[in-house]
C-alpha cells in the first residue's frame, strides 16, 4: 500500500520576502505533510500585491490543492482562482512567522471547534447602586451585560432602605436585564423582588424567616466569618419552605483563611452533592495587587471542577475593572478544558495579556540576508533577543537603546522622525515585556487589543518611514511611493 500522495500548497509572495519564507517553509512542510511551492513574483514588497495584480503575474498551474497569498492581500480571490483550477485561494498570516500556526493545525483543531460553550453565569455588582443616577445605573448595567454578565447585582448600603429600589430595578428588567438585589433588609428585597429581580443576595440565620415570602431564589449564606456554621439550618428552613437556593461558603481574602475558603467549598460540595453554589469572586480580584485576569481564570477552573456554576464579581479598582469580560472568557476556557479532558492551553490566547504566547525570531544572521536583499531606503524594524534592528538598503543597525539607533539613522523629517519614535516605542515596550513586535502592527494584549491603522495604506510600501501628504512631494530621504506596476518594471 503506497503513501497518498502529499497536498501541493503554493504560497505566492515578492522578492523581499522570499528568503524569509522558503526558511519558515523548509521547517513546515515537512511537519505539516504538505509539498510547498513558491511562487515569487515581480515585486519588492509583497503586501502591495492585489489579486487582480496578482493574476495577471501568475502562470496557470494544474493539480494545486491550495494557493496561499500574502497576509495584507485585498479584494476578490476569483481571478487568481481561475488561474489554479480546483484549488482552494486563500490569503495567510500578516505575518508569515506565523505560518506554522496558521497553517499547522492550531487554527483549524477539531477539538477547538468545540470551544465556546460555558455553564456558568456572570452576576456583575454595581457597587453603591443608591448613590448613582438611574442613567448612571443603566449605563453601566448595560455595558455589564454587553461584556458578558448574565445577571445585574444592585449593590444596596446598610442603614436606611433605599426608596428608590423599585424604580431601579423595574428600569433594569425594562432594558431585558435580568437582576438580583444584594440586600439584607427584608422590606428592600420585597420591593426589589415585586419589581422584578429574581435572585436574593444573600440569605442566613437573619432573614431566612422572610425569604419564606419574597418568592424568588436565594443564595444561602453561612451565619458568620471563616465557618460553614449555621448553612445546615438555612438550607433545612429553606427546603421546608419550598424555596429555590444556591449556597456560598463565603470566599476569603489572601491572609484572611483564603485557602480554608477554599476547602469550605469542596466541604460543601460533599455535604451537598447537588446544590446550585455560588462564589464571589471579589474577594480576591479586588483584594489583591494583582491584574485580574490570572485569578479570575484560576478561580473559573476551580467553580467548573467543583460544578459551582454562578459567580458574583465586581469591577471597582482599576486592576479589576475588566473583570466581566476576564470571567467570560474564563468560563469558556474551563468548560473546555474540563469536558474535554484537555489542558486549557493553546485554545483562547484572549486572556493571555501581558506577554505573548509565543514569539518568532529571525537571528541577526537571517536578518543580515533580508538587509542584503532590500533595495529601497525604507526602514524595516525588528525586536527580538534584547535588541532593536533598523534596517534599510544602506543600513544594518541594531542595539538595546532606541535613541541610539535613531541618532544613527541620521532623520531629519518631523513626520519621519514620529513615525519611527512611534514604532521604537512599540518595539521597545515588546522586548521589555516579552512581546513579538510586527512593524506597522498593534502589540497584542489578548482581549484588550485596540487594532492599530495600518500605516502603510498612509505611507505606501509596508516598511515605509515617512509617505507624502497630499500637499507634500515624497522627500528624497524617504524614496518616492512604489506600486506594484512601477516595481514590475524594477
């Protein structure tokens, strides 16, 4: 029995790239079972390429099973289709250092396409509710909801009831949110439930004599600090009354019996094998010098083992503010770990936010050859192993210092000068963090990405230091904007 034969992918790509590509594809290939081809067209610059360009370029080719273009390729594939019949016209990675996931499987996983799914919900806090304009209170439920919470928390104060409550809550459930009162006053929570809200937060020895009569469900609480004392007697009071419950064994802060906390909750667990529970989450985000979002996906992973499948979470201090959206991506990530059986790693990079996944590199000997390769006074910038590179048809510079580098570059222009400050900054900032840097690209912050304009649709050429305004000649230091039909003729 013979081997089938392996899938012929071509990957199309221009004269500057081509080195850096056959390089990434020597190592692919083989491990992705593919036979690669390239295809180098007449260009420097492959990000230039249009696929109307493109196919004009491109020699017919038969028994092709995929064709990939460049990264910052544009509009309709239908002409460079015609030209490879029968196979599958794509356009890659911005970046072809990515290839290897792109094209290797990570983005294409049979056990990712199950991802996304989640059992437990988000209830969002908003602190001090009584104090806040109703507009104020709706605004910021509403951006709750649209980062992921499925409940809004009105958070009351003790002392006076809050008059205003039924209003407030009736406003909520007007906007189809769904709401919880975080009271202990019996006749706030009575006005709140009237009103719509559906779940008491929270219930002990104090008041669960009148959760017998608010009809709605209740989170079921110890009657003090650092114990499950008193939770046996709720929740008898509550099941006699018929009355729906979630238990909480009361989350504690580092220092103040954390990790005890967290053995009440498998105690509870046990004692309970099929009672809804609860965690408040805020305990820990909010108590502790420390983003977020590594907590509150540790924290996820241990409601999904244990089936505690509510959280309560608020977003006051600044290191937490995100927290809503750090939970739903969580959940998403723990559920799949937990029913697949799978390390949750390499799945969702959106909460992977200070420091890369992983990171690509070049090595100064690949980055000499491309250096040789350019034939244009455009700057090109890397970062990688503790240095900064600028590179350009006359230049090889490299160093840890930016304004060293820039000081050898020997720019003049305001607009040049911006320019390059803008992307040894980003560069910079990438190697002090652990980053990949991608020049005239956003850093990535997993879910916290703001994409970045792409200069170069500005500038001209990927790589350019500085394009010409409409009121303003190409300077002779920055090199005239090339297209694709001018370099055909290079």
């Amino acid at each position: 029995m013979t081997d089938s034969p392996r899938p012929r992918v071509l990957f199309v790509t221009g004269r500057l790239a081509e080195f850096a590509l056959r390089k990434v594809l020597d190592d692919l290939a083989p491990r992705a079972g593919i036979e690669a081809q390239v295809a180098v067209l007449p260009i420097t610059v492959a990000a230039l390429m249009t696929p109307a360009w493109i196919a004009k370029r491109l020699e017919t080719i038969e028994g092709l099973d995929r064709v990939i273009l460049p990264g910052h390729c544009r509009g309709d594939l239908g002409a460079v289709a015609a030209k490879v019949p029968g196979a599958k016209v794509e356009v890659g990675p911005e970046d072809l250092r990515d290839l290897p996931r792109w094209f290797g499987g990570d983005r294409v996983e049979a056990a990712a396409e199950r991802y996304g799914s989640y059992d437990i919900e988000i209830l969002a806090e908003i602190n001090h509710a009584p104090r806040l304009p109703l507009a104020e209170l709706l605004r910021q439920a509403r951006e709750f909801a649209a980062q992921g919470a499925d409940l809004i928390d009105v958070g009351c104060e003790p002392g006076a009831p809050w008059a205003g409550v039924g209003e407030a809550v009736r406003a909520l459930r007007d906007e189809g949110l769904r709401v919880s009162i975080d009271s202990f006053d019996p006749d706030e929570v009575a006005q709140a439930v009237a009103a719509g809200a559906e779940l008491v937060l929270s219930v002990n020895a104090s008041n669960r004599e009148a959760a017998k009569d608010w009809g709605a469900e209740v989170v079921a609480i110890p009657d003090g600090v650092g114990s499950l004392d008193g939770l046996d007697e709720t929740v008898d009071a509550l099941e006699m009354a018929g009355v729906r419950y979630r238990l909480d064994p009361i989350l504690e802060p580092i220092g103040f019996g954390f990790a005890e906390s967290l053995g009440r909750y498998l105690e509870a667990r046990r004692r309970w094998p099929e009672a809804a529970m609860m965690m408040g989450v805020g305990n820990l985000t909010e108590l502790t010098d420390v983003d977020s979002a590594g907590i509150n996906a540790l924290l996820m992973g241990f409601c999904q083992e244990q089936r505690i499948f509510s959280v309560l979470t608020t977003a006051v201090i600044n290191w937490a503010r995100s927290s809503v959206r750090e939970l739903d991506l969580a959940r998403r990530l723990a559920r799949f770990a937990v029913a697949n059986r799978l390390p949750p790693k390499r799945v969702d990079p959106g909460l992977v936010m200070l420091r890369d996944p992983k990171l690509e590199r070049f090595g100064p000997d690949d980055l000499a050859e491309l250096q040789r390769r350019i034939r244009d006074p455009n700057w090109r910038i890397f970062a990688e192993d503790g240095l900064v590179y600028a590179l350009n048809n006359q230049h090889f510079l490299s160093g840890a210092d930016p304004f060293a580098i820039f000081e050898a570059m020997g720019v003049s222009d305001a607009s040049h000068a911006f320019y390059l400050g803008w992307e040894m900054m980003k560069a910079r900032t990438a190697l002090t963090l652990g980053k990949a840097y991608r020049q005239d690209q956003a850093l990535a912050w997993g879910f916290l990405t703001e994409p970045e304009k792409v200069h170069r649709l500005q500038r001209g050429p990927v790589g350019r230091a500085v394009g010409p305004s409409p009121s303003k000649p190409p300077t002779p230091e920055s090199g005239p904007a090339s297209t694709p039909e001018e370099d055909d003729r290079a």
